[in-house]
C-alpha cells in the first residue's frame, strides 16, 4: 500500500494525535476529561492501531486496541453523564 492509505502515513497521523493530546493537555489547553481530548484519543489509537494491524506488529495492535477502547468508553461514559446533567427541556 502506497501514497496516502500506507500503513506509514496512517501511523503517522494516529501517533500525531495522540501527542497532540498529550501536548494540549500539559499545555493545560485541554483537560483529560473532555470530549476534544478523548476523542483525539480515540482516534489517533485507532489509527495507530490500524498502522500495526497493517504491518502484523500485533504487541502495538494490543496496546492501540485497549488505548482506543478506553477512550471510547470514557467518552461515552462522558456524553451519557453530560445528557444527565443538562438543562431539561420543556415540550
């Protein structure tokens, strides 16, 4: 696979997001419990993961895989608790 849907440039991208999450959230920019950084999360071990199953390197496909399941169940678990909390709405 070449060009743009090569197992390198999808690598690349998962692992660019994930450090920048990581970055924003040292940075104070964004908190670990929000939406835009556990969705970063998401996505770039998503990636990354998809990078690894490519390749056949299944120790990171492992590590990538839970990473992505975390985040996406955090988030979820995030939304629900955000429903829960807002402001009723009248008919």
């Amino acid at each position: 696979m070449d060009g743009l849907f090569s197992s390198e440039t999808i690598g690349f991208a998962g692992v660019a997001l994930l450090l920048l999450a990581f970055l924003l959230n040292i940075l104070k920019v964004l908190k670990a419990e929000s939406v835009s950084y556990l969705v970063l999360n998401f996505l770039g071990a998503g990636l990354a993961g998809l990078s690894s199953w490519l390749i056949s390197f299944m120790p990171f496909v492992l590590l990538e895989g839970v990473w992505s399941l975390v985040a996406a169940v955090s988030l979820v678990r995030l939304l629900i608790k955000g429903r829960k909390a807002g402001p009723e709405r009248t008919a």
